[in-house]
C-alpha cells in the first residue's frame, strides 16, 4: 500500500513538473463548407487543441495555476479551389493572464486575424519545427505555423506583463515564422509588402522595433507594477496605472495608426473602460482624452464616462 501512494505522488510530482504552458480550447466553425462530412472539422478541432496543449513551448516549469488561458475561434468560410482540404476564413485569437491575488484576468490578446488560408487531412496530427517553417506543403505548414505565431505571441506578452522585456524570446521565434513562412499564391498574411500592412509580420516586427520599445515598458508597468499591486499597494498601483496613459499617447504620436496600437487596445479597451469608471472624475478627466486619441473606434463609450 505504502509503494502505492509513493507512486501516485510521483505521478502528480511528474504532472506538476511538466505541465504544457497552455490551457488551451479551439471552436472550429465550417457551417457555410458544403460537402464536407463535419466530423473532419470536430477532428481539426481536436487535433489544434493537443498540438497547444501537449508542446513543450518553454524551458520554463508551469504550475497548472499559471497555465496562459488561450483560445482559437475559427471561422472556415469557403474551400479554396483545387485543393483536396483547403480552406479559407478567418481565426479569432484571445488570452488572458491572471491578476495577482484576485482571482481575477486580464485580457492580454482579443484579435481577429482574416488571413487564414490552411489545408487539414483528417487524422493527421499537427506538428511543428521552428526550424522548418515553411515545411513540405505550403497550406498544410501554415495552420501549424499560425497556430505556433499566437502562442509565441501569447508567450511573449505573458512574460513581459511579468518583467520587462522578459518575452523578446518568444517576440524572435514570432518573428521567425514570420520571416520563414510557407509561400502559396493563395497565403497571405506573413509578408512585409502585403496590401494589408496590418499583418502578423508587421505586429511582431512593431512589437521588437525600437521606435515602440515603450510599449513594452507599459505592458510592464501596467500590469506588474499596476493591476499587480492593487490589493498589495493600491496607492502606488494607480501611480504606475496613471503613468501608462501618457506613455500611449506619446507612442501613438510617434506611430499613428499603429497596427501595435490597435492590437493592444482591442485587448485593453473594456478593461481600460471598468479602470476609468473607478475613478474621481478629476482623474477621470485626464485620462480620457488621452484614449478617445488612441481609440478612436471607443471614444464614445470613453466620452460617456466624462458626464
């Protein structure tokens, strides 16, 4: 009996030890595909969400507590002409990272991506290799490799929301993908002279240029120095929390129209929206200018506020 509880002690110690860095769910929507059985997209599902889960994406240790809540919402709109199990749509991405001592999260990536363009063969698992992007099959590579670009992404904002600059790491693999993608007249998305500039190669190379390097100093500041420390020190939180909105406005004057910018406010403006509602109207009244500048598509709600 003794040996027996030795080894499920081990068992947990060994599940505790090398938990993956994700929790991680995938909705995969292909309601406007016809002719196709849909169990292929219940196994695509299945087959994106162990790829996440089971990957060793770090050398770090996670406790299943610190897992990064992840999801992939894809939308698959039409088959792409040709292509035994190519499809095109569009992929929802969002994360969250817990507010320490709260019980609480706060929204790290809330994007949609419209370059989504991927060949599946049901059965086949999802693999990966950072250093053959681009792999055999160009449609098939790019699901793993989109998949591989947001967790690298998620990543690389996690770990700087704990310490600055802390996920450059993660930025550079993102970047690599980015720099190696799979090629096809069919693939859009990764390239520099893409018609859309708002792209996955242009949101890393914003991330790790120096012209936004304060970025990264918010990410920080606002979320280890600020939400952080509200239970803790909430007086020097709302310091840190206050020093954010004016670093914003500086890099959206340097950067206007960032796709940086707007990346980060998608993720932020609810949260930033609840903030602002907590405050005196004084402080209110700072703060609010600020973001009806950088956000422009909020500014009503942010307006609202002011009355």
């Amino acid at each position: 009996m003794k040996n027996i509880v030795i080894a499920f002690l081990i068992l947990c110690l060994n599940f505790t030890t090398f938990a993956q860095e994700f929790n991680c769910k995938v909705n995969v929507m292909a309601e406007q595909i016809p002719g196709v059985d849909p169990k292929v997209f219940t196994t695509m599902q299945q087959a994106i969400m162990e790829f996440v889960n089971t990957r060793k994406w770090t050398n770090d240790t996670y406790q299943t507590k610190e897992k990064i809540e992840l999801v992939f919402s894809i939308v698959l709109s039409k088959k792409i002409e040709d292509v035994e199990g190519g499809y095109t749509g569009r992929i929802s991405i969002q994360s969250k990272r817990p507010i320490f001592n709260t019980g609480l999260q706060s929204t790290m990536i809330n994007f949609m991506d419209k370059d989504f363009q991927i060949r599946y063969t049901q059965f086949q698992p999802i693999t990966f290799n950072d250093n053959t992007v681009s792999g055999s099959e160009p449609l098939e590579s790019n699901l793993s490799a989109i998949i591989a670009y947001y967790c690298y992404i998620a990543l690389g904002l996690d770990y700087d929301s704990f310490s600055l600059k802390g996920g450059t790491e993660y930025f550079n693999k993102a970047l690599n993908i980015a720099n190696n993608a799979p090629e096809h007249k069919n693939i859009d998305g990764w390239r520099a002279n893409d018609k859309d500039q708002k792209n996955r190669y242009w949101l890393v190379d914003q991330v790790l240029n120096s012209r936004f390097a304060s970025m990264r100093e918010v990410f920080y500041k606002y979320h280890r120095m600020g939400l952080d420390m509200l239970l803790s020190d909430e007086e020097t939180a709302k310091i840190n929390l206050g020093i954010v909105f004016p670093m914003l406005q500086i890099v959206n004057q340097d950067n206007p129209g960032s796709h940086l910018m707007r990346f980060f406010m998608n993720a932020k403006n609810e949260e930033f929206l609840g903030y602002i509602s907590s405050l005196a109207p004084g402080e209110r009244q700072k703060i609010i200018p600020i973001l009806t500048q950088i956000d422009v598509s909020n500014a009503s709600k942010y307006l609202a506020l002011m009355k």
